[in-house]
C-alpha cells in the first residue's frame, strides 16, 4: 500500500502516454499510424518517467522492461523490424509476447499463446496429480484437486 501512495503522482510526469499502474507494475502506453512518432513519444516519455525515478531515489531496470508495438494485420509487416527504445547505455528492446498481470499478450492481440500458458500450467499439475495419487488419502486428494 504505501508502495502505491509513493508512485501514485508518476503518471503525472506522462504528457503523451498513458500510465496504468497496479501493484509495482506499469504499462505504459501510446498510439499513432506513425511507428517513428509512436517510438519518439516513448523515448521522450521515458526520460521524463526517468526524471520522475532519479527524483524519487528509483530506478529503471532496463533488462525487466520490453516494448511491444501492436497493430493491425495489414500494418504488421512495419512492425517486423527489431525496434528498440534507447535508454541510458542499454535499450528496452521489443517483444512479440509479454506476460502482463498474468495474462500472456501478444502483438495481435489474440488468445492463443495464453491458451497455450494456460494448457501447460494445467497438464503440469495433471501430471503431478496422477503421480501422488497413490500416496494421498481421498480428503487430500480432493483438496489438492480443488487447489
């Protein structure tokens, strides 16, 4: 809780970008047809969320944080190039697919790699059941099902 009150004014510092914040994590977010004018309002953006950090005795870590450019089907081929926000000595590079609150997103947009996440998830703890099956009284293995 006092980590929210204390970046609470961040999305203040934003003055072409959105901020949406939960826990200690932020998206950050813009949008134009333009990928130049999109890239150059995030390297701007993120010198002043920069700023705001070094003011508030912060830092941002550069290996943690991607970029994702999504778009529609007939503009995707302009985004197939590796874009990269320089930061600092290093760059937020791109990525095609990110895991945000628990949800596994893509640069369509679509489903399928959370499915995906989500099948394996569910056939690691099948797997794991069927072995301690035996081993388990039928209390606890109710229990362990239901988890």
């Amino acid at each position: 809780m006092l980590f929210l009150i204390y970046i609470n004014n961040l999305p203040l510092a934003l003055s072409h970008s959105c901020a949406d914040i939960f826990a200690d994590d932020k998206t950050q977010s813009t949008h134009n047809k333009s990928l130049y004018v999109v890239v150059t309002s995030l390297t701007n953006e993120l010198s002043h969320i920069d700023r705001w950090c070094q003011h508030n005795h912060m830092s941002i870590n550069s290996d943690k944080s991607n970029v994702m450019f999504i778009s529609s089907r007939k503009n995707r081929q302009i985004l197939q190039s590796n874009t990269e926000i320089p930061y600092h000595d290093s760059v937020i590079k791109s990525c095609s697919t990110a895991k945000l609150l628990g949800v596994t997103v893509n640069n369509s947009l679509s489903w399928n790699d959370h499915i995906e996440t989500v099948i394996e998830q569910c056939n690691t703890y099948l797997y794991i059941l069927s072995q301690i099956k035996l081993y388990l009284s039928t209390e606890n293995h109710k229990r362990f099902y239901n988890a």
